[in-house]
C-alpha cells in the first residue's frame, strides 16, 4: 500500500511541475521546465543510488515543486536578496510537498524525511541529503553549465565551478571528471579546479 502512495505522489509532483509557464527546448519540441529539471534530478539520483529510499525518490521529484511560483524578481537585487529568496523557495517547496504527501495519505516519518532532503540538512553526513546534493550538481554540470557559461565571465563561472565541486561527494567528483562536456566548458571546469587557492564560500 504504502508503495502505490510513493507512486502516487511521485505522479502528482510530475503533474504540478507539468503546469511550469516556462519551458525547455529539447530536439526543438518545448517541455515545461520544472518537470524536465525534476526527470533529470531523478534519473541522476537512480544512477547514484540503483535502490534508492522512499524518502530519496520522492524527495527527487519535488525539490524544486512549482519553483515558478516565487519568482527570482520578487525579492530585492544583491547576494542577501538572493539567499532570501533561496532560503523562501526552500521552505516553500518542502511545505508543498508535504502538504501533497499529508493528502495522499504518506507516513510522517517518510514526509519528515523529503522534508529534510530539501531543506538539505544533514550534510554530508546524510547520505540521502548528499545524494540529492550530489545529482543536483551533476545535472548542473551534464545539462546547465553550458549556458551558464555563455552568459557569464569566466572569473564568476570559475567561482561556481569551485563552490559546486566542494557540495560534491568525492565519488560524485570523480563522475564529475567523466561527463562528456564541450571543449570550451571543458577547459573553464580543468581551469577552476586547478585553482584550489582561489577564496570562495559555499552556498
């Protein structure tokens, strides 16, 4: 019973993302944004973790549940405005996944577990936690740091590159070294990486 409850969930955290405004383009078709960032989280957990717990899975699905709903805009410019509106959409994601699992019918113990996972604490000593953390990273790296390159210099790239790898466990590092990225992102990630005395602090 409890298993088709999980599958529910999982099923009804996809549909809510399914509603993001915003889009990704993929082989020139458009998907709702959310929904493809949450498959991506998903599909890295599962290869960082082939059994991963109850709490993981549905915890993959719902990091980021309608993100689109408190928009980056809606809190002031500057770095503590930024970590306002970060430390906002944590609380607002974990309160509505939980009141969507609280519906269904899902253990407390199960829902204070995803509840943990995003709001990331625990690290690194839980292993769910880092495990959500680590595929967070990776899917930055396999399918954003790209774009994020081309918009940016390479002095603030290089400092993102940095405060990722230090999130990352050292087993997700060395996956890290293995992602086949263009040459030119390729080469910022080697560059970043040497540098290990450049000062940054972590998210």
């Amino acid at each position: 019973m409890q298993v088709s409850k999980i599958d529910e969930a999982i099923r009804r955290f996809n549909a809510e993302n399914a509603r993001d405004p915003n889009s990704i383009v993929i082989d020139g078709t458009p998907h709702p944004r959310e929904l493809v960032q949450a498959e991506r989280l998903a599909a890295w957990v599962h290869r960082l973790n082939p059994a991963p717990s109850d709490a993981l899975r549905l915890a993959a699905h719902c990091q980021h549940l309608r993100r689109w709903e408190i928009p980056r805009a809606s809190f002031p410019e500057g770095r503590v405005g930024y970590l306002k509106w970060r430390k906002a959409l944590s609380r607002f994601h974990a309160d509505t996944a939980a009141e969507l699992m609280r519906e269904l019918g899902i253990d407390e113990g199960t829902i204070a577990a995803v509840r943990r996972i995003n709001l990331k604490q625990g690290l690194p000593n839980d292993s769910d936690t880092q495990t959500i953390e680590d595929a967070l990273c990776l899917a930055f790296l396999e399918y954003e740091l790209a774009e994020f390159a081309s918009k940016h210099d390479s002095a603030k790239v290089s400092e993102i590159l940095r405060k990722t790898w230090r999130k990352m466990s050292p087993g997700a590092q060395a996956t890290a070294r293995q992602l086949p990225l263009p040459p030119a992102v390729e080469t910022l990630v080697r560059a970043a990486l040497a540098d290990s005395s450049s000062p940054s602090d972590a998210q």
